[in-house]
C-alpha cells in the first residue's frame, strides 16, 4: 500500500532529520577523538619533560658530588 502523497514531505523531513543527526553525532564522535588525542599528547610532552628534568637534577647532582 503506497503512502499518501500527504505524508510523502513528512517521510522527507522524517529521512532529513535522521540524516542531519546521523551527521552530527560522527562530528561530535571525531570532536571527542581529537580531545583525547590532545589530552594524551599533553600528557606525553609533560612526562617528556619531567624526564629531562629529572636528568638534569642527576647531572647536577652527579657534578656536585665530583667536586
């Protein structure tokens, strides 16, 4: 049985408004993805960072003890 050709513009609107939300969660999955990323890279440059620190505490230390 065909639908009426009155609720041929709601199937559109229905298939519109499913289409527009299936887009805005991938936008919205990607958004969050590239969050974390951020966030871990963040992560990974501060622990980079406390490492060369660290090393460079030893060195001092190491000199200090030398003299």
């Amino acid at each position: 049985m065909a639908p009426s050709s009155e609720y041929r513009w709601l199937q559109i609107a229905g298939f519109v408004t499913l289409a527009l939300a299936a887009l805005l969660a991938v936008i919205a999955w990607r958004e969050a993805g590239e969050e974390q990323r951020k966030r871990e890279d963040v992560g990974a440059r501060a622990a980079a960072m406390m490492n060369r620190i660290e090393a460079e505490v030893q060195r001092i230390e190491n000199a200090a003890s030398q003299k």
